[in-house]
C-alpha cells in the first residue's frame, strides 16, 4: 500500500520531463508510463512551461506533488488517474457524492 501523504493515495516514485508536454511517471504500487499534460500548456501558470529549462525540471516534492516551481504544481492522485483511466469513483470508492437527488 502506497505511504499517504495528506490526501494523496497513490504515491509517486519518480517522474521525468518528455517532449510535447508530456511527463513519464511511476507510482509506488507499479503503475507506471506517460501523461499528456499538453491541454494545460501555456494556460494561466502553465505558461511556464513554455521555458524548456523549467519544464525539464520537474520533480517529485515533500507532499508527493508533482513540482516545477512553488506556483505549479499537480496532484499526483489526478495524475494517476490520467496515467491509468481510472475514475474518481473507482479509485476512491469511499468518496460520498455530494449531489442531491
């Protein structure tokens, strides 16, 4: 079972910038290969990734977040879910919907 950090289920060991705005990532229970994170490029604080030095460098940070400064950051548990098509609801199955029927 992955370490929980606040919040965070699925614990991420290592990850690495790609070309195209992409990131190869692998998590704790095995999971691993790459997100495309180009539908976020240039947008508000992704903007800077447009600097090849700073999208090379990401990095794992103390809470688990995937980190390429102090404003830009993405949860590795959404992350996760991209890397492997799980749903919210089948990844948390305890998370109660708030909607009203």
């Amino acid at each position: 079972m992955p370490i929980k950090y606040s919040g965070v289920m699925f614990e991420p060991l290592e990850v690495k910038a790609l070309s195209d705005y992409r990131i190869w990532i692998r998590y704790a229970d095995g999971e691993a290969g790459e997100v495309d994170l180009s539908h976020l490029a240039g947008q508000g604080v992704f903007e800077l990734w447009e600097d090849t030095q700073k999208w090379e460098d990401v990095r794992i940070a103390a809470d688990g977040a995937i980190r390429w400064s102090e404003e830009v950051e993405l949860c590795p548990d959404a992350t996760y879910l991209k890397l492997t098509g799980t749903s919210p609801k089948e990844a948390f199955p305890k998370l109660k919907s708030t909607a009203h029927a």
